[in-house]
C-alpha cells in the first residue's frame, strides 16, 4: 500500500512497483561481502586512509555483525535452492528474510515473516516445504 | 537509478569517467530518499551519458545509470537491530543506518526499566533477560516516518520471537 506521498510501505507490493522494477534483494551478508570489496578497492585507489563516510559505516558495521551466512558460495547456495519455484514458490522477499533472519522453526517463521502464512495454507505439503527450507537454514548459516 | 552530474572543463580529458565515477559516488553515498532508503553504495555505472556542455558555465552534465545497494525499511518487517540509548519512555536502536523507537508501551509489560551503575535498561520479570546499551534485538516495525534526509521508525517486541537477540559486542 502507498502512502499518499506514493511511497511505499508494505513490502508485498514492491513486486507491482516500478521504482523496485529491477531491484534484487540481498542478504545482509552479500552487502558485507559488497561494502568489504569497495572498500578495499577504494584503498588500492586512493590510499589506505579511505574511510566509508557515516552513513556507509553504519551499514557496514551492522552487516558485519548480522551477516548470517558461513561465506558467500552458502548464501549463493541458500538462494538458488529456494528459487525453485516447482520445488518452494516462494517470493524473493521471503527467501532474503528466512535467510536474514534464520528462523528455527515453522512457527517462528511464519510469525517473523506473515506471507508465509499463505504456503501453510496449502496443508501439509505447505508447512513440509518451509521446514525443508529451515533445514537449509541450519545447513548454510552460522548458529 | 538515474542521476544528472556536473563536471567542471578541468576534469575534460583523460580520465574523465574515471572523475564522474567520484563524483556520482560522492553525491550519492550515505543519502537518503523517502522512495529508495539510505544509497549505501554504489556498485555498477550501467551508462555514463554523453554529456551536454550548459550554455555560459561550460559545465558538462552528464545523464548517468547506475545499480546500488540501498537499505529500505518496510512495515510490517521484522529487523535485527543493535540498542543505543534507553530510557523511561523506550529504547532506540540502530539497524545500520535507520534509527528505531520502541516506546515502553509496545515493550512486553513485565520489563521494567531501571537505572542503575550499569546505567538504564530495561530488564524482564524472571530477572533473566535484560535489554541493554549495544545489545541486539529483533524489533518489529510497526510505523516508518519519512523526511527529506532521513527515515525512522517504530517498532514493537511486544510479539512473539521479538526481543533480545544477544548481549553487547565486546
């Protein structure tokens, strides 16, 4: 739903909206691996003095210590496995919050992320699903 | 996204995209936007433009393309976010760059906050949890203000699985 500034605040329709046309969403730990490249790049390049400025220091000290993944081939892994779509069906913002957020249980992660509701929906087969992927979970991220 | 910069005539010449590269990223970085979130950085130029010299400055604007990582809240989304200030009204938290309040109100009620020699916290009934300076917690955001250079939110651990994550980095 937009709010009368037509920005938006639910994050399910993101997927209608042209400003997140070609957006992807990441893991808080693709944007640790993002933010460490930059800045050793901008090192070689302008000396080993670079700093972030604030903004971008806050973001990456909080990536850094809410990375969840064990290294990047994992939270690569994590991603592919869950965009079956034939296998999973799930929508992007659900894999990046189930991988960000590392839930351990179906309950836990149907009340941190709600549109998973939906896929319970579906029975039995809906809930094996979601705890398939909290299996992938704990096999790709640090507990 | 989409960008117009300004290069001065002494930056015309070699390593002239080079220079627009800085620039874009100095413009862009650590800014914000109702629309997009905190720009957090800039990653791919997909398109620098050709570059139109302005008529009495002989400046050069450049139409420039570019992908970038931003950091956009949502209502209603369940953010992992460390503990900065407490007092009797609540706590605020930072999740990277976006500022949090959870008023004492959306607090479960058996927290009561107290200020002793390890200074303000909250701590829980049973005595065994307690939410304080650089802890984590896992907040839910219940409300998100926009303005013009930053974007705060509410948030609630009133909610089952919300709460103290972990203790303060040492």
């Amino acid at each position: 739903m937009a709010n009368k500034e037509g920005v938006i605040d639910d994050i399910n329709d993101i997927y209608e909206s042209k400003d997140f046309e070609n957006a992807r969403m990441l893991f808080i730990s693709d944007v640790e691996h993002i933010l460490n490249e930059n800045l050793n790049r901008r090192k070689e390049q302008e000396g080993t003095n670079y700093e972030f400025g604030p903004v971008v220091d806050k973001a990456f000290s909080y990536a850094k210590r809410f990375s969840t993944f064990n290294s990047t081939n994992d939270a690569q892994a994590f991603r592919e496995e869950l965009s079956n779509t034939a296998q999973y069906g799930f929508q992007e913002h659900e894999i990046t919050l189930l991988g960000n957020l590392c839930p351990d249980n179906l309950d836990e992660a149907v009340h941190l992320i709600p549109s998973i509701k939906q896929h319970v929906a579906e029975g039995v087969e809906g809930a094996e699903k979601i705890d398939r992927a909290i299996s992938e979970v704990q096999k790709h991220c640090r507990q | 996204m989409e960008r117009i910069v300004t290069l001065p005539p002494q930056h015309f010449g070699s390593g002239m995209r080079e220079t627009l590269h800085k620039q874009l990223v100095r413009e862009v970085e650590g800014t914000c936007s109702g629309k997009h979130g905190y720009i957090v950085s800039v990653t791919k130029i997909t398109d620098s433009g050709k570059g139109r010299v302005q008529v009495g400055t002989g400046k050069a604007t450049f139409h420039m393309k570019y992908q970038c990582v931003a950091f956009r809240p949502f209502k209603g989304e369940v953010v992992d976010c460390v503990v900065t200030q407490i007092t009797k009204l609540g706590f605020f938290a930072d999740a990277g760059p976006f500022a949090i309040f959870v008023s004492s109100s959306l607090i479960p009620e058996d927290y009561e906050f107290t200020s002793g020699d390890q200074g303000p916290c909250f701590i829980s009934g049973d005595q065994d949890v307690a939410i304080v300076r650089n802890c984590e917690v896992r907040v839910k955001i219940v409300g998100i203000r926009v303005d013009a250079t930053e974007i705060f939110g509410i948030g609630t651990i009133k909610e089952d699985y919300l709460g103290v994550l972990g203790g303060p980095e040492t």
